[in-house]
C-alpha cells in the first residue's frame, strides 16, 4: 500500500515535471486531447444502456439494470456464432485481397514509364472508390438477375443454360471480395505508391548498374522498403475486423434470405433484427459485443506482432 | 501548484461527464413537473366548464415533428396557416420534417434527445405501441377529453381502447376510418382483346390473370414483387379470414370466427402445404422474377413493368389518380373486413412540451374547423390547391405542394375527395363501412394490442427467420417438401412457442373482457 502511494506520488512528480519542460508542447496537445475525450471517451458512459431496459422516461442512467437480456437475442438461434465467424472471415478475406491487389496496382503504376499512361490508369482504377454502394448493388443485380441480367444473357447466346446465381450462397462471399476489391484498391494503392515514390531512387540507379533486373528490383528493394507500410495498414484494418462494411452488404445481398447464412454479418443481422422494435438497449449490446471484441483482437494481433519484431508493433 | 492543477482538470473531466448524464435525464424530471401541473390545473378546470378555460392571453409556437420530406411549397403554406391560427387560438405552428431517408434512426431518437416539441406523428408502422410502453409520450388522461372535448367525444371506444397503454392516452387515434381490406389491385388496359373472363376473386383467378399477361405481354413481370416482404401468403391467410396477431407478427395467426380463438403459427395452418405448392408453380411459370428478393425496385407497376400488385385500398386508389391509363382495377379479397387499428396514424404530445394544453386545443381546432383543415391539409386555395364544383381537391402541383403529411389529422367529416378518385372507390369503401357490424368477425378484435414487452429477444431472432427462411419458402426458391420442416426448426430454436404462449394469453385476457 505504503510503496504504491509512493511510486504514484513518483509518477506524478514525474508528469508535472514533465509538463513543466514541455509547457508549449502541452498547450499544443491539449485541444487534441480535449476532443479525444469528449467525442470518443464521454460517450463511452453511454454504453450502459447495453445492461438498461431502456424507458424514453427515464433516460439513460435512470433506466432499470436488466443484465445481459439485452444481449440474448443475439445468440437465441445460434446465429450469434455464425455472423460472428462470417464477420471475421469475411474481413480477413478483404483485408488479403484488396490489400494484395493494391500493392501490386502501386508497383505496376510506379514502374510505368508513360506519364499520361500512368496518370490515366490510375485514375481509372481510382474512380470506384467514388461510387458508393447503393449504384454498386444495381450493378450487381443487374449482372446476376436471372432473367435479365447480363451473366444469364451471355449464357444464353453461348448456348449455356441460364444459372441461379441467388440460389448459390457459396459463390458469393467471392462475388461480396471480388467488388470490395474492385472498389477499395485503387484507393489504398495511392498510399502504397506515397511509400514507392519515397524509397532513394539511388538504390534503384545502383541496383540497376549492378544488373538486377526489374522483377529483382521489385523483390529486393521494393517490398522491402515497403514492408513497415503494409504492416500498418493490415494493423490499422484488423481494428475493424469485427465491423463489417454495412453498406456493402446491405447493398449487394439486401433481403435475399437464401444468401444470408453465407453473406450475413453482425451488423446486417443486428440492423434487421430491430428494425421492428426501436429498442435502444438491444443495439446498444450489439455494438458493445463488436467494440470488445474488436479491443481482444487488436490487442492478440498487436501482441504477436510485437513479439516477431517489436518495431512494427502499434504501441 | 500544478497537481492542483490536475485535480481541477479531472474535477472539470467529471462535471462534464455528469453534465451529460443530467442532459439525458432532463428530458424526464421537468416532464414530471409539467404533468403534475397539468393536472392540477385540469383537474379544476374538469369541475368546472372546461375548455373555455384554456389561457391563450401569451402567444406560443407549437413545434410538430412529421415523417415526410419537406415540401418546397411549404413556406406559403405556413404563412396563410399560422394567419389563421394567430387569430383563432394565439399561436403559430411550425412542422418539422424527418425526412424518408432517415426515420427510422431519427424518429426514436426525437424521444431520447430531450429536445422541445409539442406535437409528433406516431403510428403502429413506427411502433407506437412499443414506444409508449417504454414511456416515450405525455400521458393524455387529462389533457385530451380538457383541452379537445369534441375531438374526445366524437374517437370512438376501440380507437380509445387503442390509445390506452398500460391503462393511460398516449395518442389521439385520426378521426379517420381504414379498412383491413387487401387485395390484388390490377390493370385491366393490357386485357384488352383477349378472353379473360374478367373475374378476380380467387387465387385461381390470380393464376388465370397471370397466365395471360405471361403470354401476351412477356416483357411485364405478371405480380410485382421486389426485396420487401411477400404478400401473397398474407393475402392468402386473410381470404381464409385468419387474422394476423399484429403488424409486427405475420406468422402468428388466430380465427377470429372462433369463440376462444387459440393463436398458431404458419407451419401448424393446414392449408400451408398446398398454398406452397401452388406458390412453386407460380415461380415456375415465371410470375415474379427468380431474383425478386435482391430487387430493389420499388415502382414497377406504376412505371408498366409489373401487371399486378398485392396492397390495400389507399394504394389502388393513389395509383389510380395518377394512373389512369391503366384502367386499374381492385379486388378485396380479406374475407372478414374490419376497421384499422386506429393507431395506423395518430398523435402524440412530447414528454417536455411547453405548451401542451395549447397543443391539445390546436388539435381540437383542426379536426373540428374545416378552414383551418383546408389550410393544414391542403395549403392556399388558389394556389397549391383548387376546388372543384363537386367540392373535391385539386392540388395544382405535387411537385411543391401535396396535402400535409400529418396524417394523424385526417378528419372524417371535414375531409375532400381528390379529383379523379374512381367511383368504384368510393362505392368500394361505402361497401366495407356497411358491413362492417360491431363485435363480430374480425371487428372483434380490433382493439386488441399486442403487448410484446416481454417477448422482445424472441420476436427479434423470429422476424430474422422469418425473412431468411420463410420468405424464400413462399415464393417458392426452396423445396416445400424439406424446407418447411428446416423453417419450423429455426423457429422453435428462436423461442417461436414463448411468443405463441404470451399472445394466447392476452389473447384470452382481450376475449374475457369482451363478455
């Protein structure tokens, strides 16, 4: 007890210090750290609500505690589990995919040696970023629609019979990571292409005179100098592991319940389950189960990482 | 020094944190107070002559909140409204609009903000009933037969008993009457010159109509069908004259012709299994699109690309003004027509509203005045509306302006026929109004609420298999033969018989006091 007051006393004598030293430095922050705490650490009282059977009268702290009521319609059928995976899975897929196509697009585009020819491809790979998903569904039904979708008119004038492709819940968490691709990686490319352009064209000048080809140069200078980026990014998405893109699901497979045990995630399942009811403790609950699982995966990854090389880590 | 410092950083990190807290509980504690005086106050002003006494020597704005986009029009509207208002009663409105795009976050949401505003839409589509259980509107007990006597005096007793939860007014139910009434609405243009018999009463007749628009019009889809949810076995189960257990539950079903009706599910129906079978034919031959569920298209019949549609009277009848080359046509199928819930749209009064009582008798003003109805309703005559010799509306431009969304105001008596309303309407709903006999069928039970406050995990997991496994099963995607059996598995699983045993017990609760 004795010793602990002291060390606190310690740490303490040590941050006035501290802020003593760095009185400007500390006046800069501190709008920072003000915002930080009254839009992302004051509402987290908030989450109480997910233990409140919530009353319009009562208000969020007036409210009855029920327990964790609030939290069993989401594992009442067992389905708890399955969005749960298909969440995660889902993400992992997207997180590879995108991640792995943006990387090569900022290789191919840095290696280009037309200018108009670079600007002109990057553009287009670029512009999907700024369709939003609601034109994205129309596209996809149109493609898939059995009667008059493309996929089916193709068929047909090959002389193939037409396929169901909303009866195949298998094909679609392709279909679901191939137009996440088509749409994500044009925009994380421009980040990878920032890390290529900052690499010292000198290395390449010198690796060149000694021989390397291009595809070596690739190998051994590229992707190395690289490598801190991509790690960033991948840590910076598994922090949203839990939450899938709404709008992209929501969009692509809509109410189609013959897809759902294949496309359904936590947040397309929590948004149908209550949209009948307005019960405010319900989705409370359901975002604090994403927000802790979210918290137990970053810190696992986080830790593993530290573990293999500590300057990657995130803190 | 400066650890004093900190501790009034933290001091000041608290009091912020508790400032928020009491934001959020205002919204309860001065309500009270409002209430308690509102009571005192009416409680006197009952004894004596009543709504005389209402104070409008201070001019008020009564803030309304409605579920619509705004109209560009609006503006106008206001200005001749809030003329007359100021003169009759001391006081301007202003509406607030939530707009399509948005209700559904933002209209619970108006509750917990803590916001000012007197007036607000509710419906059973924006659980009204659910809302009021947990406490989100003023209770009306003394404010409305005070401050709105001949409003009060002319609800009738199952709109009151509709209003009432957990035994207080939470809404003033429209002075309005809507029908149970469903039914195929259809175009009779594209039968033209082939030998349909003409007749639509039946499914059968449904599969006959269908049959010839496949052939002599296979562009058109013959039944219009998109992502939301399918009618056609609720149609089905109403011309069987089953009633549904509440807007929210349309897989609980009771008979209503029955003397203690027991409450089953759509799996226990005998007639399901055949109903399904006829349903795979009808995707089989193509009477909606394979695809239908991820399709997002909501307007198919009224831009030509659908033949048929499965909705009520209001529909036929909105469809039909702006239709008319269509020669639409509707058919009631429901077999035992009965009024709405009263509730389907109604008004409320805020928790924190200032001015209640003066919102009450705007209310009473408008369902009793028919010139502050035109100008709520219908705006400037002359200008966003006109009026024709039969004493029927014209609104001269949709576009900017199109009557009020406060629907809730309907007023029976007071209210026009929009020009071009299809007599066969009118004779349609004189029809159901004429049959309709208290007590019996399902006009029973239309003061029946279910109470779902205990219920709640289990109608949530229930809605979601419903839509995952149902209705891919009555349109027939999926095999009847297995998939009904893997459909009432889910159900089970998701607490489908805790529901069915809560609602036969209101259910018994409602049928004994009716005795």
């Amino acid at each position: 007890m004795e010793r602990k007051g002291v060390t606190m006393g310690k740490h303490l004598s040590n941050f006035t210090k501290e802020v003593k030293k760095n009185k400007a430095l500390f006046i800069m922050a501190a709008p920072a750290v003000l915002l930080v705490l009254v839009f992302a650490y004051l509402p987290m009282s908030g989450l109480i609500v997910a233990f409140k059977n919530y009353r319009y009268d009562l208000g969020v702290f007036g409210s009855d505690w029920n327990g964790l009521a609030n939290f069993a319609y989401l594992f009442q059928s067992g389905t708890g589990w399955l969005i749960t995976k298909n969440t995660i899975l889902y993400n992992l897929l997207n997180l590879v995919t995108s991640q792995l196509l943006a990387v090569l697009i900022a290789i191919f585009i840095t290696e280009m040696n037309s200018k108009i020819f670079k600007k002109v491809s990057q553009s287009i790979i670029f512009l999907p970023y700024f369709i939003s998903w609601v034109i994205v569904g129309v596209f996809v039904y149109n493609i898939f629609n059995y009667e008059t979708g493309i996929l089916n008119n193709l068929l047909a004038s090959a002389g193939v019979d037409p396929v169901n492709v909303y009866s195949m819940p298998g094909v679609w968490p392709w279909i679901i990571c191939v137009f996440n691709s088509w749409k994500w990686c044009g925009y994380n490319s421009v980040i990878y292409i920032a890390a290529i352009t900052g690499v010292d064209s000198q290395i390449y000048e010198a690796a060149s005179i000694d021989g390397a080809n291009i595809f070596k140069r690739i190998r051994y200078i590229t992707i190395p100098s690289i490598k801190p980026t991509v790690v960033t990014m991948l840590l910076l998405q598994v922090g949203r592991i839990l939450r899938g893109d709404f709008e992209m699901f929501y969009q692509i497979v809509g109410n189609n319940g013959q897809l759902f045990d294949a496309t359904d995630v936590i947040d397309t399942y929590v948004f149908r389950s209550l949209l009948q009811n307005s019960n405010i403790g319900m989705t409370a609950a359901a975002s604090f189960y994403q927000s802790v699982l979210c918290f137990v995966i970053i810190m696992v990854v986080n830790t593993v990482i530290k573990h293999i090389d500590e300057e990657y880590a995130l803190f | 020094m400066k650890r004093k410092g900190l501790r009034k950083a933290l001091a000041a990190a608290m009091a912020m944190a508790l400032a928020a807290g009491t934001m959020s509980g205002c919204g309860s504690a001065p309500a009270k107070e409002n209430n308690a005086a509102a009571e005192g106050t009416s409680t006197s002003q009952a004894t004596s002559a009543a709504a005389g006494k209402l104070d409008t020597s201070k001019e008020v704005e009564l803030v309304m909140y409605v579920i619509s986009d705004r109209p560009a029009g609006q503006d106008a509207v206001d200005e001749n409204l809030n003329k007359l208002l100021k003169e009759k009663l001391n006081c301007t409105l202003k509406i607030n609009w939530i707009g399509w795009a948005e209700y559904a976050n933002k209209y619970p949401l108006l509750f917990t903000s803590g916001e000012q505003f007197d007036m607000a839409y509710s419906a059973t589509w924006l659980n009204f009933v659910s809302l009021a259980q947990k406490g989100a509107f003023k209770s009306l007990d003394e404010l409305w037969p005070t401050y709105a006597p001949n409003n009060f005096a002319a609800t009738s007793e199952e709109a009151k008993q509709q209003a009432t939860i957990s035994d207080h007014y939470y809404c003033v139910p429209a002075l309005h009457a809507t029908y149970n009434a469903y039914g195929p609405l259809y175009r009779t243009d594209i039968m033209e010159g082939t030998d349909w018999d003409g007749k639509m009463e039946t499914f059968d007749d449904i599969e006959k109509y269908c049959d010839i628009v496949k052939e002599t019009h296979p562009e058109m889809e013959p039944i219009d069908q998109y992502s939301t949810a399918p009618e056609l076995q609720y149609l089905y189960m109403k011309s069987q004259g089953m009633a549904e257990l509440s807007n929210g539950v349309r897989y609980l079903w009771y008979d209503p012709s029955e003397e203690n009706p027991k409450v089953f599910s759509n799996y226990d129906y005998e007639g399901t299994p055949a109903f399904l079978d006829k349903m795979a034919t009808w995707n089989q031959k193509g009477f909606f699109s394979k695809s239908a569920l991820s399709d997002t298209d909501s307007t198919k019949i009224q831009n030509g690309k659908a033949a048929l549609k499965i909705h009520n009277t209001e529909t036929y009848k909105g469809l039909a003004i702006s239709h008319p080359e269509y020669k639409l046509a509707y058919s009631n199928m429901e077999k035992s027509v009965a009024h709405l819930p009263y509730t389907q749209d109604c008004m409320t009064i805020s928790n924190n509203s200032k001015n209640p009582e003066r919102a009450m008798a705007f209310w009473e003003l408008l369902t009793s005045d028919q010139e502050v109805y035109d100008a709520f309703m219908y705006g400037v005559e002359g200008t966003s509306y006109k009026l024709n010799d039969k004493g029927q509306f014209e609104i001269t431009d949709p576009d900017v302006y199109n009557t009020n969304a406060m629907w809730a105001g309907v007023t029976d008596s007071l209210n026009r026929d929009q020009n071009g309303t299809p007599d066969s309407y009118t004779t349609m709903i004189d029809g159901f109004e004429a049959g309709i006999k208290s007590g019996e069928g399902k006009e029973k039970y239309v003061g029946f609420t279910f109470d779902t406050s205990g219920v709640e995990t289990e109608i949530a997991a229930c809605g979601n298999v419903q839509q995952q496994y149902w209705w891919p099963l009555e349109l027939g995607y999926t095999d009847a033969s297995t998939a009904l059996a893997d459909y009432q598995s889910k159900m089970e699983t998701a607490g489908i018989d805790k529901i069915k045993e809560e609602a036969q017990k209101q259910l018994d609760a409602f049928v004994a006091s009716q005795k």
